[in-house]
C-alpha cells in the first residue's frame, strides 16, 4: 500500500458515466476509500442505467450526487465539488463523455465539476473497439492530453456483446495506482526554474531559404507545459509556436520566440543563471551558411555554392558556466543510438541524455508518439516502449525531480 499513500486525506471526485463498464467503477471506489481517499461518488443519468447509486453510496465516504439542481440546500455543486477536489477521475468514460469534455460542454453535474476545477483529472476510457479506434475519438483523446488531462488508455480484452478487443477499461488497480502517481507529481516541481527549448533551429541562406530540420517542437512544448503544470516556473524558448495548438504556453512564466541557432543560444544563456534546470529538447542546427544572401538567389543565375560555418554550441557554453544547474540534452540519431548518446553525454557532460531514432516513422520529429533511450551520468541506460509525447514528458520531468532532489541533499 506505499505505493498509494499519495491518496491518503486527499478529496477524490470519482465520476461514473453510462457504460456496461461501470459496475467496475465500484471496485474502484473501494479501493480508493482503503487507500485512504475521501471519495464522493458522482453518476450520470447513463451511469445510472447500469448501476444504481446507493451502491456507491453505502461504499463511499459521501452519498453519491447525481443531479446537477436536486438540491436546494447545496444550489452549486459543481462549483463546491470542484473546488474542494484534489482529483477528479472519470471512470468509465464513454465515447460520448470524452467528446463532451473536450467540447467544453456542461449539462450535467459531472461535466459541469469538470469545468469548475483546477485539480489534476484522471480519464479512464471504455468502449467498443471500432469506437476507441474512431479517428474523432482519438483526436478528442489527444487533444485532452495536450491540456493535461491524464489518460489511463483501456486494455485489450472481452467486451460486451461477446466481442474482444482493444477497449476494455483498465483493471481498478491500475486506475487508482495511476491516480496515487498523478497526486505524487501534483506540484512537485514548485519552486523549481525550468529553462526549455523547443523546435529546430533556421539558418537563412537567403531572404526566402533556411537550413533546417524536421522538429516540431512538439517533445519540447509537452515538457515545458508538463513541468508548468507540476508547479515550476518555466521559460519556454521555441522556434515552433505552431506545436501548441491549445495555447498551452499560457501557463509560462515567460514564452520567447527565436530562429536560429545564435538566437536560441543568446535566449538560454542570458537566463541561465537564474535557473534551476535547462531542458535543451531543440534541434539545433550544427552549421550555418558564412554569408547571408541580401537578395533572394536566383536559379537562373546558376547553382550556388554555400560556405557553412559551425553554429555556437548552446550545450558546451552551459556546461562552461553551470553552477549547479541540471542540464539535460537531446539526440536525434539515425543509427547506433545508444553508442552515440553515450558519446554525446560524456563529450557534453550533461546530467540526463534523451536519444531516439528519428528515422522510424512514430517516433521522433513530426508525430506525437516517441521512442526514447534515456542516459544518465551514473552509466544507467533506460530503454522506453513507444508513448506519446506528453507521458514522455513526465517520465523525463520524473527523472529531472529525482535529480533535483538530490542536489538538496548535497
């Protein structure tokens, strides 16, 4: 039960909507009431249809709510109820409910306490396997993780009806494990200054044409929006202000856009003392051309030859003036990725490495999925399955905090 002591004392809104999978939410509340939790059980008129409330009642540490103006003596719930939340879980949550959520619509009690906190959410998905593979499901899906909405994906498994497949809700136990981890990493980070940078660097050869690369900036922007919500102050640094597509870098302490590598360069080292943490996840350009055409080049006039010149190296400059400072670098291989990352932590000599391969085509630049080796200076090497970025992130951030921590006790 260690595991769960993150739930002990905590107010835990656990809302129930109309699937065959709710009777399983039962369990869920059981075993989040043993792990010390104040649960208050809410359920949709749809929830009701599989199971009745009073089952949640007799097990709960309140009387299930189901009713958004039931009550005279308590005229805003929702309000009540979200504020005074420390998480909220919907489990199960139907294709319907997730669509709901990510439309910002409110017309029952559980949607409207959604809307009406600011505590972490945990959503636990359950459906028919043709429904969770909907493209619109899962662009619902992606778009509430981009907000920070944690997902316990559904498992594979008999369904209703006598089908199998993907879709199943997660067991209870990994439902509420996962929501005593999101409790464990809610404001951790405070306190904390978190520098980092975002997308790749273009280094204009002419008024219309740059050296660049493939990044979108999309790892960097999750971490940064990820660290924000874990309650550090963050600067985020980006070339890629199109990879937050839900205005995420709201939450920033600051947000600067640069383009090239000696923009970027400049950005981080002129903030660099005042922070705790830098997080280099941009594609920095190793060259750029000598000389900048002031005129757009023209084909007719035949093919150029472009002289490069090395770009400054924003990871080397920290190294040289870090005082205290935990650096954490990134490498996009091709080939041999873990033997080049080692190369590149001990030749940078940097606190944490990320290395991928950025040739395979869900992971890397430009898809919201990676696969990722992370290294550490200690000479212990991380191999991690394929996740989307966002969970990424918070492995990373994990990481970053134990490295934090240690630094106090030194």
């Amino acid at each position: 039960m260690s595991d769960l002591n993150a739930l002990r004392g905590r107010r835990v809104v656990l809302g129930v909507t109309g699937g065959i999978a709710a009777y399983k939410a039962v369990e869920i509340c059981r075993q989040l009431v043993d792990a010390g939790a104040h649960v208050i059980p809410v359920l949709t008129s749809g929830a009701q249809k599989f199971i009745g409330a009073l089952t949640f009642s007799a097990l709960a540490s309140e009387p299930a709510r189901t009713d958004l103006f039931g009550n005279p003596d308590d005229p805003i719930p929702h309000t009540r109820l979200g504020q005074s939340a420390d998480l909220v879980i919907v489990a199960p949550a139907t294709a319907r409910f997730v669509g709901k959520y990510r439309a910002g619509i409110s017309d029952d009690l559980l949607s409207a306490t959604l809307l009406a906190t600011r505590a972490p959410v945990l959503v636990a998905p359950a459906m028919h396997t043709e429904m969770w593979e909907n493209a619109a499901v899962q662009e619902n899906i992606e778009v509430l993780r981009r907000r920070g909405v944690h997902i316990v994906d559904p498992e594979s498994g008999r369904l209703a009806g006598g089908d199998s497949g993907e879709g199943r809700l997660a067991n209870p136990q990994t439902i509420v494990a996962a929501a005593a981890q999101v409790l464990a990493r809610n404001g951790d980070l405070a306190g904390v200054r978190v520098i980092v940078t975002a997308g790749g660097t273009r280094e204009p050869i002419d008024p219309v044409r740059f050296l660049g690369n493939r990044s979108s900036g999309k790892m960097g922007h999750a971490l940064a929006a990820n660290a924000a919500r874990r309650g550090a102050a963050v600067t985020l640094i980006t070339t890629s202000p199109q990879a937050d597509p839900d205005g995420l870098a709201i939450e920033m302490e600051e947000l600067v856009n640069v383009g090239t590598a000696q923009e970027l360069h400049d950005a981080v080292l002129s903030r660099f003392s005042a922070s705790d943490v830098v997080i280099m996840a941009a594609a920095v350009a190793d060259f750029r051309p000598k000389v900048m055409e002031v005129k757009k080049i023209k084909r007719s006039e035949g093919t150029p030859e472009i002289h490069l010149e090395p770009t400054p190296d924003v990871l080397a400059a920290l190294v040289d003036r870090r005082d205290g400072q935990i650096l954490v670098g990134f490498a996009a291989e091709t080939e041999r990725v873990a033997e080049h990352a080692a190369e590149k932590l001990r030749r940078k000599k940097v606190d944490l490495m990320v290395a991928n391969n950025v040739s395979q085509i869900d992971a890397g630049f430009e898809v919201d999925t990676n696969r990722v080796i992370i290294l550490d200076a200690a000479g212990t090497v991380d191999e991690l399955p394929l996740q989307t970025k966002a969970a990424l992130a918070d492995v990373i951030l994990d990481r970053v905090l134990n490295l934090v921590n240690q630094h106090l006790v030194n």
